[in-house]
C-alpha cells in the first residue's frame, strides 16, 4: 500500500534513510530531507520539517529503527541500553501529540524479543505502523463522511491531511471521501495563523486532488457560519483523552464555540493511536509552547512593532461537551463521553 498511495508522500524509507518532504517549503518548494541519525529525525519533528501528530508518529518510528541499527554497529552486547537515550530523544521532540509516544513505545515492546540484529525487525514494525495508519484513515473517511448530508459545505482547520498523517489524513480523508462520494458543496480551509497549514498545506493539498478550496482568515469563522455557509467544522487531533476532551491546533476549540453557538456540527477525525486513556481530562494534557517569533513574523519577515511580544501555544482543548462524533478506525462515538470513550477502546470503566 506505501508505494501505490497518493501523489505525494510525506514520509518514506528511503534505504538509508527517512526521507521527509520539508513542509516548511510548501507549497512554493518540493524539496526532500534525508535525515541519517536519530538527531537529524528528532530534529527535523522539532522544527516541523514534518509535522502533524500521526506523522510524527511514523517518522519517529522510523527514526527508532535508525537509531537500533547505528547502536548495533557500535556495540552488538550493549545497543539495548544505549538505544534508550534515542527513544528518550525523540520523545521529547514535540510534546502534545501522543502518536509520538505511542509509535515509540509500540517498537519498544519488540525490543526484548529481537536476538541479534535490530533493525530488520524493527524497519518492519516501523512499515506496518505506516501501512496501519493509511487504512485507518481510509475507514475514518467512510465513517466520516457517512454523517455528512449531500449538499453540505465544510469548515477545515490547520492541516490533518495526507501530509500530517501516513497517507489520505485525518480530517480531510473524510473531506476527500465525502469529496467523492458528490456529498460537499464548499470546502473551506482556514488560514491557521501563525504556521499557516490551512494556507499552505491544506489548499495545496486538496488542489492535488483537484477539490476546490475556499480559504478564510480565522476571524471570519463566525460569520462564515452565520450566513449559514457550513454545515460541519471537521478537524484532526493530537490528542484525546479518557473524557473524549480534544486537544488540536490552536484555534480548535474558539471554531467548536462558534459551532455550537450557530447550530453547526463539530466532527473530530482521529485514528486510536491518538487515543491517550491514561490522561483522565484535558486540563492535563502538556500544551506544547513555541517561540514567539513564529508570532512575531509572517514568511520570515518581523510584521509585529518593534519592542511587542508575544504568547504562542500551539494547541488548545476542546471540552467534549463541545463535540459531536469522535470518527477513528474502530467506529463513531457520537456525544462522546467518558463511558463511551471506555467502551470504544475496550477499558473497564
Ligand atoms: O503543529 P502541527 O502542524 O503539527 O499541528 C497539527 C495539527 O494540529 C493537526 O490538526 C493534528 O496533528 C491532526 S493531524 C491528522
């Protein structure tokens, strides 16, 4: 399945390396990073040359298996213990989206049963998590788009695309599903300040796909759905916790208040692997900061005056109460709660 789809990949294995198409050049350049070391992968999550929560998720699975093979060639007796300090390193790259965690700890678990060389098993392990990711997206955007009405125009934000996932994406794989089922009207991307993913990734990807975009400023989201223009925001996630409470990208939870507030449906589209049970509600969940400049500067350029500053969290909570259907792979959780969130993953309660 990685090699037949879409057009474009944004994280491959590449022989020696993982191969990540640079998302900071998009759309104007198509450029590939090859990152050799577990410094360069974690670097490259670090500085968004990859970025979106399952996608960090696979990188740094592949960056897993990277690091075994180099700690291998330095010590076959001791690569175990020394590997630990690249597992911790890659960790810590990006701090709100679980999939990191969770591709990290899934290769881990197949550490103690691997006799002699790591890295074959573990390139394998780092595929199949890749391969996985693809066919749930496939079945989000099913489910998704099965509680979309013909006819219905949609309100995207930041970008939960192919590029932030395996392949298809998250939000958008039920945005391309409804797409072709004939189902939307009017696909609306916000423009998803300060890193600009819904003007420079989402636009461009759905163009790929030749699905017409409409790009909005973030502060016409009310009255885009005052006019009665959309019928469903749709977003990803970096994270949902045991209460179905919904961490994503800054900006997320002021579009589910205005949602709410004109009648419009909020669908959140995430596989299980962005599923994290261990954190009871989201007040808890780590809320990643990032440099003020990003604020500061639009392209590079310093559009702030002189002497401003400026506050830059990159995520934010939506509280369940605010969302309508949780879509993973495994079905629609509809008003999710903590009791369905429980059922949905198999946990007593
Ligand atoms: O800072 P980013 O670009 O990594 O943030 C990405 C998002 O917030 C996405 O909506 C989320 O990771 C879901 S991607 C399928």
């Amino acid at each position: 399945m990685l090699d037949q789809y879409d057009t474009f990949k944004p994280v491959m294995w590449d022989d020696e390396a993982v191969c990540l198409l640079d998302q900071r050049l998009l759309p104007g350049q198509h450029q590939y990073m090859y990152c050799r070391s577990v410094v360069e992968v974690a670097q490259a999550i670090r500085d968004m040359v990859v970025r979106g929560a399952p996608a960090i998720g696979i990188t740094a699975a592949y960056g897993v298996a990277l690091g075994a093979r180099q700690r291998y060639a330095e010590s076959a007796a001791n690569w175990r213990h020394n590997l630990e300090a690249d597992l911790q390193q890659l960790a810590g790259a990006r701090p709100t989206a679980i999939n990191l965690y969770w591709a990290i700890e899934r290769l881990r678990r197949r550490l103690d049963e691997i006799h002699g060389d790591p890295f074959p098993v573990l390139l394998e392990e780092a595929r199949t998590l890749h391969e996985e990711d693809i066919a749930a997206n496939l079945k989000m955007g099913e489910l998704g788009a099965s509680l979309i009405a013909p006819g219905s125009s949609v309100l995207t934000h930041c970008n939960a695309g192919a590029l932030a996932t395996g392949g298809h994406g998250t939000a958008l794989g039920v945005i391309r599903s409804a797409c072709s089922g004939g189902k939307l009207d009017t696909v609306y991307a916000d423009e998803t300040r300060p890193w600009l993913q819904g003007a420079r990734l989402t636009a461009w990807e759905l163009l790929q796909d030749q699905i017409p975009v409409t790009l909005v400023a973030e502060g016409a989201a009310a009255w885009l759905m005052r006019q009665g223009k959309v019928q469903w925001v749709i977003v990803g996630s970096d994270r949902i916790v045991a209460n179905g409470d919904v961490a994503n990208k800054i900006g997320t939870y002021s579009l589910a208040v205005l949602a709410r507030r004109h009648g419009v449906k909020f669908m959140v589209a995430a596989p299980t692997s962005t599923i994290d049970m261990a954190i009871g509600e989201g007040g808890a969940i780590p809320i990643e900061q990032r440099d003020p400049h990003e604020l500061l500067s639009c392209g590079g350029q310093r559009v702030a005056a002189d002497g401003a500053g400026a506050w830059n969290p990159v995520f934010d909570v939506t509280p369940a109460e605010l969302v309508d259907a949780i879509v993973t792979e495994r079905g629609i959780i509809e008003q999710p709660d903590a009791g369905k969130m429980a059922q949905h993953m198999g946990e007593p309660r």
